[in-house]
C-alpha cells in the first residue's frame, strides 16, 4: 500500500472499530434492559409502590455511579460529532444570512422609494417658491409700471412671440420640403405605382420608377431609353390637374418624373390642409378638404395619425387638431 494511502486506511480502521465499539455498547444496554424486564416480570403483579421506588432509586444510582460513556483514544466519533455541530451551525448561519439579504433588500427599497418622494417634494416646493416669486416680482413692477408701459411691453413680447413661431414655421416647412422631395417623394411614387406602401421600399432612385412595378409588387428592370411619352402621359393620369369632373388634364409643357409628380402632390395636399384647418379657427366640420381620389399622400398622412378622413365621406380629409381632442 502506497504511503498516500495510509491515512485514509487508517481512518477507515478507527471509524469501523468506533462502529463495532457503538454495536457491543448498544448490544450490552439492551441485554441489560432486557434483564430488568425479567426481573420485574418475576416479581409478579404484586409490586408495591415501595418497591417501585426502590427500583427506580437503585436504577439512578448505578447510572450515576457508572462510567460515562466515551470513546476510546484516537476515535473518529468526536471529530464527526464536531463536523456535525459545525454543519448544523453552518446551515443555521446561511438561513439568517438569507433572512437578512432579504431584509437589507427591502429596506433599501423602502429607502429609494423614499429618497424619491423626498427628490419630488424639493422640486415641488422649489416650483412653488420660484412661481411665488415670479407672481411678487410681477405684482411689483405692474405696481410700478404705468398702464400704458405694460401695454407696450406685452405688445413687444407677443410680437417677439409671433416673430418667433414665424421663424420656426418657416425652418419646418423647408425642413419638410426637403424631405419630401429627397425621401418621401419617390416612397409615395412606388406606392402609387403598384409598389409597396411608404416605408416597404427604401432608397429609391427615381430613375428607377420608370419601369413601373409588377403584379407582385416588384421593382420591374428600367430600360436604358425609355418612351417618355408613355410616362409622361402616365404621371399625367395619376398627378395631373383634373377638370371638374375628375378627368386628367393633359400638361405638353411639363416633364416630371414620378417622384417629383408625387412630392409635389403631397406638398400641395398639406398646403390644402393647413390652410383649411387655419380658416376653420376651431371648428372641426369646416376643417375638411374635399380631396378628388384617395391618393398615396392622404393613405400616408392618415396612417401616421396626422389627417383622419371623414365619418360619413371618404373624399374628405382634414388634419388632426393636436391642440384639441384626437375625437370630435
């Protein structure tokens, strides 16, 4: 046997001889309850309670005068009675640990629910107090300030207003033609050309609207020279000016290519609108334009909740007052 190997057979030895000690002194304990049955078995049923007593006595007492019993000299049983009090204080441990993490969790969580509520009530309070003093520094110059002054102060603040939203209107507007004519305008062409709708079809080249799409709404392959006649007399008959009964108006003059035909009938169409909802002032039934087909610009405006179509007639169209209700 390897030198390795020694400690653990030797350890093997002691836990067996420990087990062999434990089974004779278990064995000895019961031969002699066995005999104390027997003993008082053959007293017979006439045992007094003195005599009982003094049973019990003489038991006691050799149990006490008796040697206690421990294991031999070099005995696993201390060592393993130690792992198993070690164990039993380490899973008692673990528990409490656990009941802690968990309470450390909840009041951390109490404490940032609180530390919030704090973070809120500082900024309300220093809301109030700066819209309390805005009120007395106010109060204090119109105190001051003869009625003619704060006229024509409020009159220069509402036109620096006006100049202002002036400004923003315009940046948003050209900020708006220059999208359409760059993106939206070929996106909106495909879409009435029998393509996919806005947003299907990514990155087109106008000059690749030419060919048209297929039944399956693909991208049909552009000619290197195609009969513009034929196109042109085909944007005519999708974006041309149409006479009073609806018919296409025919334009020699004019070359446009599909995407420009449809940008411009989407500017034209939000120019329509907007001038619309401005002289409705408010009034929701008068916000509505009268449109000659359900073109590709008003599909679009209507699914990105900018226009809705009317109730009861689908050629109406108005924008959506966003200052008021989303509903009549």
């Amino acid at each position: 046997m390897d030198d390795s190997e020694s400690p653990s057979a030797g350890y093997e030895a002691r836990l067996e001889r420990t087990v062999q000690e434990l089974n004779s002194r278990k064995a000895q304990l019961e031969d002699a309850l066995h005999q104390l049955r027997a003993s008082v078995a053959a007293l017979g049923p006439g045992l007094s309670a003195k005599d009982s007593l003094e049973i019990m006595t003489k038991a006691y007492r050799d149990v006490a005068e008796a040697e206690p019993l421990l294991p031999p000299p070099g005995s696993p049983l201390p060592a393993l009675l130690a792992i198993r009090r070690a164990q039993q204080a380490t899973t008692e441990s673990n528990e409490y640990s656990d009941l802690q993490v968990a309470t450390k969790e909840q009041l951390e969580r109490r404490i940032e629910t609180e530390q919030a509520s704090l973070r809120d009530q500082q900024a309300l309070q220093t809301a109030l107090e700066a819209r309390i003093q805005s009120l007395r520094d106010g109060l204090e110059s119109r105190v001051e300030k003869p009625e003619s002054q704060l006229v024509k102060e409020r009159i220069a603040e509402l036109k620096k207003q006006n100049d202002h939203w002036a400004t923003q209107t315009s940046s948003l507007m050209k900020q708006l033609d220059w999208f359409i004519g760059e993106h939206l305008g070929p996106m909106l062409a495909a879409e009435e050309l029998g393509g996919p709708v806005v947003g299907g079809l990514m990155d087109l080249d106008p000059d690749d609207l030419s060919a048209g799409f297929s039944t399956h709404g693909k991208l049909k392959t552009a000619k290197s020279e195609p009969d513009q006649d034929k196109r042109q007399q085909r944007i005519d008959d999708i974006w041309g000016p149409r006479d009073e009964d609806g018919q296409p108006i025919r334009r020699e003059e004019t070359q446009r290519d599909e995407a420009a035909a449809a940008g411009a009938d989407m500017r034209e169409l939000t120019e329509q609108l907007m001038n619309k909802l401005i002289e409705a002032d408010g009034e929701t039934s008068a916000a509505y334009v009268e449109i000659p087909r359900e073109s590709a610009a008003a599909r679009f405006l209507v699914r990105s909740k900018v226009a809705i179509f009317h109730p009861r007639d689908a050629r109406k169209l108005r924008l959506v007052d966003f200052g008021r209700d989303l509903e009549d």
